[in-house]
C-alpha cells in the first residue's frame, strides 16, 4: 500500500512542480522574438532556420528581476514537417556557445526528421548581456607568460575577481547564472517555441545541466542523450589528475604496442616526464601572431605542456598525434610548438565570467581541495597535478567570499530523484577522454532505471559528434524503445600514431594562408600563375616553331620555360599534398609533411637553383637578348612565387 501511495506521489508532485513553476513564469511577461540571422553566410541566409531572442528575468526568483535574452538558432527539418519533433543541444563549458556548433548540426541525420535548437546559455555568445568576454584571451596571456604556477594562479585569480567586480558594478546578479537557472530558461523555451516535449541532448558540462533540467522538469523529455557526462559533481575536480594520467596511459601503451611508434619514439612515457623536468628547469619561448598574444611571444613551462597534452586527448586525430608532440617538445622544435598555440587557445574561447559563476557556484564549492591534493600526489613525476585546474580552487576561494547564498548541495542532491524518470537515456564516453573519462558513463547510468552506454572506442571527448556517433543518436532519437547497437564504435578505424614527419613549418602557414580566403593577399601571386602559364604555353609553341635565331635567346627561354614548370610544379606539388594530409590528419600540418612528400622540397629547392640560374643568365646576357620586357615579366612571376614560398617558410 504505501509502495502505491509513493508511486502516485511522484508524477502528482511533478505535476503541481510544474504547474506552480508554470504559473509564475507566466507572470514575468517572457516573450520570444525573432531577429536576424547571428552570422552573416549566405548558405545560412538561405537555410530554414529561425533566429531569435528569448526575453527572460535574470533571476527567476525575484519577481521584479530585470530582464535578460537567451540568443536562439532553430534549424528547421529538412523534411519540412511542420509538426516536427525537437532536438534541443546544451553546449558544455560551463560557458561555452551552443549556437557557433550549428555547422556539426547543419547536415546532421537526425534534421532530415527533427527540428534542432541550438541556444547560448545565459551570459554566452551572442545572448546578452555577455559576461566577460574578454577573460578568456586575459587568462591566454597569462599562459603565454615565463612565470611560476603561483604566479600564474595568482594572476588568473586576480582577473577573475576583476571580473566579478565588473559585474556586480553593472548590476550582473551572478547568483542566477547556473545549472537550474538554464534549466527554467529551457522550460520556457520548449513552451514558446511550441513543443509539446523535446529530446535533449547534452554534451560535457551540458551533461550535467541536462541532468538538473531533466530533474526539474521530467514532462519536458521524450529522451535524453548524455555525451561525456559528468557522474558525480562532487569529484569533477577531485579526481582530475587519475582522469587524465589513466588515459594518458592508453597513449603510452599503445604506442608501445605499435612497433612504427616504439621504433619512432621510445620509452614514450619515460620521455613525457623528462620533458616537464627539463620544461621546469628551462621553458621555450616561441614566437607567435601578435593578434594571438599581443607581446609576440609564447613561452612553454611545464603546466602549458601539461594541459596542451591534455587538450590534445580530447581530439582522435590529435591523440594520434601526441608522441610527436611529446618529442618536438623534447626536441625544441620552436617551429611546431609555434602552431601548437593557436590550439592551445581554442581552450579559452569560451565566456569564463559564465564559467566562474557557474563553477563556483555548484562544482568547486562540493569538490574538496584535500581529495584533490591527495588523488594528484598519486603522481609525483607530475608534481601537482595540472595547475589549469587546481587554480580554479583558489579562485572560486577568493569569488564566494561574502557570497550570502550558494546551492551547489542542493542541486547534486536533486539528481537522485532521476532514478523515478521513466524517458529513454543514451549515454557516449569517449575511450580518450581525460576530463570525463570511460568509466563515467556506466556510472552515469546508473542514475537512471535504464540507459544505454556506449563506448566511443578510438575517440575522447563527445565521440557522440562522430559519423558513428551521428547515427547512433539519430537511431535512438527516432525509435528510443528499439535496441540499440552498443558496440557500434567497434567499427571504428583503429588509433594510428602518427611517424615519419618531416618538420617544416612553412607547410602549416602555407595551409592557414591559402584555406584563409585572403584574395588581396593572393592576387599578385594569382597574376604570376597566370603569366606563368600563359607564357610556358605561347614560349613552349615558338621554341619548337623555331622562333628563336639567337642562342641567347634560345637558351634564356629555355631556362625561363623550365624554371616555370619547376615552379609551377613545386606549388601544385605543396597544395595537393597539403590537401591530402588536411583530409587525413590536418593536425600533422602543424608540424610539416610525411617523409614520403620529401621530393618536394628537393624539387622546391630545384626551382629556386633554377630561378639563381635564369637570373644570372639574364643579366650577363641582357644586351644580346630580344624582347626583354617580356623575359622581365616572367622572370618577376617566377621571382614572386619565390618570395611567396620564402614568406610561408617552406624554403
């Protein structure tokens, strides 16, 4: 009897929940607008997409709250459903925009039957007010510094803080930027954009937010997918140091098994250790876009190594790529880790004032820093675990000093009532992945009365945004009641560590230059192709023709000619063989080509022997040679492809 009595009790308290948090969001006068598309490409332009602004309260507790917008992108089905079901994606972070990943979800399988809305979280991209955009590229700076972790961490405090008083000075209430905040902006988002009930897909930190939204309103999800999820709040940061070491084993195993990658690099992990000994003794400067870091300068100590191999777990081909890295680090090769940085940086392209008000409201006040000192000196070689992370405990110290109210608790506690949810749950953990790792998922799992998880084999982190990945989702949102395939990643292409590399960091600007879209830029060089080409074609018809009566003439044709097809034939070489490694493993770009692509230099080099050799002919011969304006004019072409390949650094 009182079994019954529970099980009644608990869809009529998620009913009057419901109605009760209905009726007042009803009396905040919450609107949907629409607007203007967020991006200004014409293939978006001409897509089904709606774009729009979700006016809201700041705090949804307060009901005088000043109002906010929640910047919302819907792509419409490509099948033209009108009564369509819904996707709803929440990006990670926390902080992170969920409208710039529209083009992973422009040709998604799961748009030909579902409508997908993509939004940014309160506080992020383009939803406004934006809280401290500009933190991220503060914190890059203080990376790029030659200074102490402490200083480091310091210096990342102080910013923070900065930050902080900058909000509060206008009017920001950073307590009503967090995970249930998001869940009630979703709540009413479902409502206004007319969806009965969505399927909600959650990725990283999103994870966690999809938990407490479906926690809080269960009616809301046909079915939840879960990709990288965060298990237990509470050792989120705890358990950090074990997270990534575990999986940074798998690299140093199976590069112990593949006998192209011991060969390459041995005693791998022997070596990674080393290079943060030697990296603490002295670090490496690198020289780097000043649009990137404003002095110009990069310099590597051991914690930017740490948390650049790190990050590269997170990506399949990168994981393929880091017993490279680890030993261009060990060689110093400034050219490489010079590229390195532009990746690095992809790490602080999130909001972090959205970032520091949600961690330190709900992660780090329920993460214990004793566990986390404890589970990192597990690692001595390590010494400290990653200092990115660890100074995140003296920062939120300093952030919650003489805050009134902080509810982390109570939100870790709200997910037990997921265990009474009867929606279908997919669940993606990446075999990689050193920030949610593996085992993550079954533990996640358990949270809820069924769930599928999948092991995302041979990737890191969400291995749900994968082809296999894609397809499995798109299987399970469609008919979440058939059995899904768990072992789906079994099919996937083995990890395959990257060897043989001749480093040149001409290669990877040449790449960033020509895929930049820069036409003012690359004019000129297009003019000389064409002269180029045009010439070889009418040059190469007299010669034969006879044309020619002089020697001199004949032979500074001749060079002209050849010295061009050289030319010509050493940048198509370059371009081809840049697209086919772009296609492969654009990564490998960052540090050069395989060696199997060394002919090309050698005939980059016979161009430019050539070109010396065209010149000097030329001037010695100048007075005894015919239509000299037109040798000029080929001779310049080919002496500006010479500077082109000169600029880029391939020579």
């Amino acid at each position: 009897m009182i079994k019954t009595i529970k099980k009644l009790c608990v869809p009529l308290t998620y009913a009057l929940l419901l109605f009760l948090t209905t009726s007042s969001m009803k009396a905040q006068n919450i609107a949907f607008e629409n607007t203007a598309p967020f991006y200004n490409y014409e293939e978006l332009q001409n897509d089904n997409i709606v774009w729009g602004y979700l006016t809201i309260p700041e705090n949804w507790e307060k009901e005088n709250s000043k109002k906010i917008k929640i910047a919302v992108t819907v792509l419409k089905n490509t099948a033209k459903n009108e009564n369509a079901k819904a996707v709803v994606f929440i990006q990670g972070g926390p902080g992170s925009s969920g409208i710039a990943t529209i083009w992973s979800w422009l040709m998604h399988p799961l748009r030909k039957t579902h409508d997908i809305v993509l939004f940014d979280v309160r506080g992020t991209g383009f939803s406004t007010p934006r809280l401290c955009p500009n933190l991220g590229k503060e914190l890059l700076e203080i990376l790029a510094k030659n200074q102490s972790a402490e200083e480091d961490e310091k210096q990342k405090t102080s910013i923070a803080l900065s930050c902080k008083e900058k909000l509060i000075k206008n009017d920001i209430d950073i307590e009503a930027y967090n995970s249930k905040s998001i869940a009630k902006d979703l709540h009413v988002l479902k409502e206004k954009l007319g969806y009965d009930a969505w399927n909600v897909y959650g990725a990283s930190y999103g994870t966690y937010i999809a938990q407490i939204y479906a926690s809080e309103f269960p009616e809301d999800i046909k079915s939840l997918i879960l990709d990288s999820s965060i298990d237990d709040i509470t050792t989120y940061y705890t358990k950090n140091t074990s997270n990534y070491i575990n999986t940074l084993r798998k690299v140093f195993t199976g590069c112990e098994a593949d006998p192209n990658c011991k060969a390459a690099y041995p005693d791998l992990e022997k070596m990674y250790y080393e290079v943060i000994a030697a990296l603490e003794k002295e670090p490496i400067t690198v020289a780097v876009d000043e649009n990137l870091i404003a002095s110009g300068g990069f310099t590597f100590n051991a914690e930017d190594f740490k948390i650049a191999i790190h990050q590269a777990l997170y990506n399949k081909q990168l994981v393929e790529m880091i017993p490279l890295l680890i030993y261009q680090f060990h060689e110093k090769n400034k050219g490489t880790l010079g590229n390195l940085v532009p990746a690095l940086s992809s790490l602080i392209q999130m909001d972090y004032g959205v970032y520091y008000c949600v961690s330190c409201n709900e992660v780090l006040p329920v993460n214990n820093f004793d566990a986390y000192k404890e589970n990192a000196a597990q690692f001595d070689k390590l010494n400290g675990g990653i200092s990115f992370y660890k100074s995140d405990f003296k920062v939120c110290e300093k952030w919650n000093l003489n805050r009134i109210h902080i509810d982390s608790v109570s939100k870790s506690e709200s997910l037990k009532t997921l265990k009474e949810t009867s929606f279908p749950v997919l669940l993606f953990s990446g075999e990689y992945d050193p920030i949610t790792p593996q085992n993550n998922g079954e533990n996640t799992a358990n949270n809820f009365k069924s769930a599928y998880n999948i092991i995302g084999k041979t990737y890191g982190h969400v291995p749900g945004f994968t082809r296999i990945g894609n397809d499995v989702t798109t299987k399970f949102t469609t008919n979440p009641h058939e059995t899904i395939d768990v072992n789906a990643f079994e099919k996937a292409k083995k990890v395959v560590f990257v060897t043989n590399i001749k480093p040149n960091v001409g290669v990877s600007r040449m790449g960033n230059s020509l895929s930049a879209n820069e036409p003012i830029f690359l004019f000129p060089l297009f003019i000389a192709l064409g002269i180029m080409l045009i010439y070889i074609l009418v040059h190469t018809i007299n010669f034969f023709r006879k044309k020619y009566a002089r020697s001199s003439d004949k032979i500074i044709r001749l060079l002209t000619i050849i010295t061009s097809i050289v030319g010509l034939g050493s940048l198509i070489s370059l371009i081809m063989s840049i697209q086919e490694i772009a296609n492969y493993n654009y990564f490998i770009l960052a540090v050069g080509l395989p060696d199997r692509f060394n002919y090309i230099f050698w005939i980059v080099l016979l161009f430019f022997g050539l070109l010396i050799t065209t010149i000097l002919y030329f001037a010695i011969s100048v007075k005894k040679i015919t239509n000299r304006s037109i040798l000029f004019s080929i001779l310049f072409s080919n002496i500006l492809l010479a500077t082109y390949l000169f600029y880029w650094g391939v020579i």
